[in-house]
C-alpha cells in the first residue's frame, strides 16, 4: 500500500466532505464525458489516475471491458469501492503514478482528470502513463490552468493551503500543459477549455 503523501492526507481528510458538495460545472462534465465517451471502445482496458469519489468512472466503466479507477488517498478510493459495488468492470484501486503501485499495464487508455496540475512530478507521471499504454494508446487529461493572467489567485490559493482549505498545486498554462505532454512522447490529438474561464484543458494525446 502507498506511503500517504501531502496531497494524500489533505484529500484523506476532506473526502467524505468532498464528496457530498454538489458539482460546480455540470454541464462542462457531461460534455467531458461524451468526450470521452467517444475516443473508447468497448473492448478497452482503461486505468484512471486520481479517481476521486468515482463519479467518472461510475459513468465510464459499463463501457469499456476492464476500468481500473486508482487514487492516492485510501479514502478516495473506498468511497469509489462503495459507490461502484455493482458496477460491471470496474476495479477501484490504492495507487499513484510515481512508486511502482500501478498495475503494469498496457492499457489502451489512460486517464486523469483534475490531476495533472496536483502532481509533484509532472514530467515523472507523464512518462509512467506512457509506458503503461499500448502503442498508439490515449492519454486523456482534463487539467485546470491557472497560470499566467490567473497567477493573481495566488496568495488565496496560498491562504486557503494554509488553513487546510486546499492542496498543494501547481499554475499551469494551457501551453506549458501541452509541452509537458509533447515532451513525454505523445502528439496531441484533440482539445477544448472545459469550461472556458479560467481553462480547464482537455486533451486527446496519442502516444507515439
């Protein structure tokens, strides 16, 4: 079982809060969803990072053959166990990119949603799910970017970390996002701001 990190203990900790406040963008997660919905295909095998309480995989798993939905936060992780009891397919699973705790693989997609800009080593995850895909495998992401212009929510972001209100993150760009994916060896494919202010990337990447 993974050593409990920073971000781990903070999502350990607000998991069962987290998981009771209602969405704040539904309409820009359906529209998530349908497209993700249309780069599977029945018969793939897809592992999810940072699952959070399940919701996404709640609605992806009947459709693919196989859905590992993996977390850092051991809370996280039993509340996508209960919520997905009689879910077919679906794999809840206690592990992060990073330690060796995910399965090996390959997969015909990966997907991390609300994740990316949380990762202590960005360049270090992205080349773990690189590995973990089949050749000409999907990296699907969807990550807020709140850099540049939105560098000015800064010291709130730093007020609520202090008070135990948030988890450590990273400001990324939309662009800086892009080159991060690129440069672990996949070309982009596909991408939409989700919703549009501030960004929040989609990104269909394929592996080369």
């Amino acid at each position: 079982m993974p050593r409990e990190t920073a971000q781990a203990a903070f999502w350990n900790r607000v998991a069962r809060g987290y998981a009771a406040m209602p969405m704040r963008n539904p309409e820009a997660w359906e529209e998530t969803l349908a497209r993700v919905t249309a780069q599977l295909s029945p018969g793939d095998h897809v592992l999810e990072l940072g699952c959070g309480t399940g919701s996404t995989a709640l609605r992806l798993a009947p459709r693919v053959a196989a859905y590992t939905a993996s977390d850092d936060a051991a809370e996280m992780v039993a509340l996508t166990t209960a919520r997905g009891a009689d879910t077919p397919g679906l794999h809840p699973l206690h592990a992060r990119p990073g330690d060796g705790s995910l399965p090996p693989g390959p997969f015909d997609a990966v997907l991390a949603f609300n994740l990316l800009h949380l990762l202590p080593d960005l360049p270090a995850a992205l080349a773990e799910a690189h590995a973990l895909l089949k050749p000409g495998g999907l990296l699907i992401t969807k990550t807020p970017c709140l850099g540049g212009r939105y560098r000015v929510l800064w010291p709130l972001v730093a007020a609520l970390r202090l008070f135990g209100k948030a988890p450590p993150l990273r400001f990324l760009t939309p662009h800086t996002l892009e080159g991060a994916i690129t440069a672990a060896g996949f070309t982009i494919e596909a991408r939409a701001d989700l919703p549009r202010r501030p960004p929040s990337r989609f990104l269909v990447a394929r592996r080369s």
